[in-house]
C-alpha cells in the first residue's frame, strides 16, 4: 500500500533521549525531540561535570580553600546569530559535514557549586542547554526518517555566552575552576600558573563521541501498548582526565570526571540505520492491539442507542410509573 509523507508526518514525533547510569555529579545526558510536524528537533545537551582540585594537606593552597564555599547559577537565551550559538552548531558540522542541522535559537543556563577542605576542592559544574534545531527530517519514497549523524558531537572549541554582564565559556574545564576562585585571586592565580597551560584546562565537558556506534548495534524494544520504539546504549565507566603540578616537593592535581550513555526513543514503530530511525508499519504481532476495542466501543454505542429509542417508543405508547419507595427507619 502506498502511504504519502502527509499521511505519516502527523503519525508521531521522535525523541532521542540519553541517559547516564551513574551518579549525576559524573553524568551527561542528551535529549532530543524530533517532532514531523513541525519539522523542528528540540535538542537538551546537560553536561554534569566533577572538577577536582588536590593539594597537600597543610600546604598554602590548603590553607587558603579549606574553607572555601563558592556557587552560582546564570541563565539567558540567545538567537542563531550569536557567536555561542555559531560555535555550537559548528560542532554538529565537525563530525558530519554533511548534516544539515541549523540551530534557530538556544536557552542555556550555566552553574557550579565548589567546596574546600584541608586536601581538596571540589567544583560540580552543570551546564544546560536547550537548543531548537531544523535540517533533521528527510521524507524518501514515503518514509519519514530522522538523521541523527550529528548524535556523537563534541563541542571542541570555548562556548561563551554574554550572561549577567560578563562572557561566560559553558564548556570547557578551565573557565569553570578560574571563576569558582574569583574571590580568591591568591588561589585563582596559583592554579592558573600550574594547570592554565595544560590540556586539561581546555577540555570540553559538552563531549558526545562515546555515541557514535551505529544505532542497528543498539537494544531495541517496541512496547505495544505505548506504540513506542526504544533502542539503548549503555557506556561502561567514566571518562576522567588528570593532570599534576610538583611545586617544591609537593604534588597538586586537577581532574574532571564525566560519562554519557544512551536511550532513544521514538513513538511509533522505528527501524534503525547505521545513523537514522525510520517510521513505518509495525510487525502484525507486535502492533497494538486497538480494533477491537474500537468495535466494542461503537457496539456498546449503538447498544444504549437501540435502547435509548424502544424506551421511548414505549413510553409514548404507555406512560411508566415510577414508584418510590417509604423511608425506612431502624
């Protein structure tokens, strides 16, 4: 049977959605809604990162965080013309050059929490974004298909935002450890002499590539009764990197912490390709189980209907009574 893309474009909308396994401090999750419709992709990348700062118990660096108790939360919206928006969509296009995703629009809020003690501070960084997205769906032969190539992105270079009056980088590790030690401008200085030239001050946290395994190597599930299809991955361990200071004899560190995995979700009944879902007919013994609910439906209708009609038809025949029955009282 010949099925038209209007016909199925109103079918559904798809979601994509990753969720990691593990402490959220570590995690990294990446949601996206793909709705046929209007052919737009809500795309929601949370990136929880752990930032660790250790030093030598007694040491100067001790003495000056042990006690340090830092936060703070920045939020704002912003259009496809801003330059954290540019850099954001140029990380979909550095893993496919082919894609045609165009981000429209982007919320993004920002925070972390850091906290000193005698050996260690420790910074949990938080960023979300929420970004709307066109250039996903394709229709071919009559099949609604949804490109996710771009699913293992990594956002490689600074993603600055203008919020609360000064440029804030959301991504990489460095920023994050200099800002959560602006009060602290003996310390901020310190650590900037030691890590602010190593790799890690530059490492993204808005990091996706443990994502790109083809999705037909993904668990699918199809449930019936929600009409939904679900194809999981779940990545092993956490990713972590380090690096190390010696300062006359004593040793310093600075790590990050993160880890992404997957769920994807569409409703509908989807198959995979190497990097898209695609919509259509579910297998006779898997689809949902719906018409004879829908018969009984309308018989129980055309039941009370019939019954309806002969009621009345006798009533006009005969008038009814009704009796009431005498109160009883015990």
């Amino acid at each position: 049977m010949k099925t038209t893309a209007g016909k199925l474009l109103p079918l559904t909308a798809l979601a994509l959605l990753l969720i990691s396994t593990v402490p959220t401090s570590y995690a990294s999750t990446l949601t996206v809604t793909l709705n046929p419709n209007s052919k737009v992709a809500k795309v929601t990348m949370d990136s929880y990162t752990n930032i660790v700062l250790t030093y030598p118990n007694g040491s100067q660096m001790s003495n000056y965080l042990k006690n340090v108790n830092s936060s703070i939360s920045l939020s704002g919206t912003y259009a496809h013309s801003v330059g954290g928006v540019e850099v954001l969509q140029g990380s979909f296009h550095d893993h496919d050059q082919g894609s045609a995703a165009a981000i429209q629009n982007v919320t993004v809020a920002y925070s972390y929490k850091a906290k000193g003690n005698a050996t260690a501070f420790v910074m949990n960084k938080q960023t979300n974004i929420t970004a709307w997205v066109t250039g996903i769906f394709s229709v071919v032969n009559g099949s609604v298909s949804a490109d996710l190539r771009w699913r293992s992105f990594v956002v490689t270079n600074a993603l600055v935002f203008n919020m609360a009056d000064h440029d804030q980088d959301v991504n990489f590790v460095g920023p994050t450890a200099e800002a959560s030690l602006a009060a602290h401008a003996v310390a901020g200085q310190f650590v900037l002499g030691m890590f602010g030239g190593s790799y890690i001050w530059d490492r993204p946290t808005l990091n996706y590539s443990a994502l790109s395994s083809p999705l037909t190597t993904w668990t699918k599930n199809y449930d019936s009764s929600t009409n939904t299809t679900t194809y999981s991955k779940t990545i092993s361990g956490t990713s972590t990197i380090s690096s190390s200071a010696d300062i006359n004899g004593q040793k310093y560190t600075l790590s990050a912490t993160s880890d992404p995995s997957a769920v994807v979700s569409m409703k509908g009944y989807a198959s995979a390709s190497s990097d898209s879902l695609t919509l259509g007919p579910a297998p006779a013994s898997t689809a949902p189980i719906m018409s004879a609910a829908v018969v009984a439906g309308v018989a129980i209708v055309l039941i009370a209907g019939v019954a309806y009609l002969a009621l009345r038809s006798r009533s006009r025949a005969k008038p009814i009574t009704v009796s009431t029955p005498s109160p009883t009282i015990s």
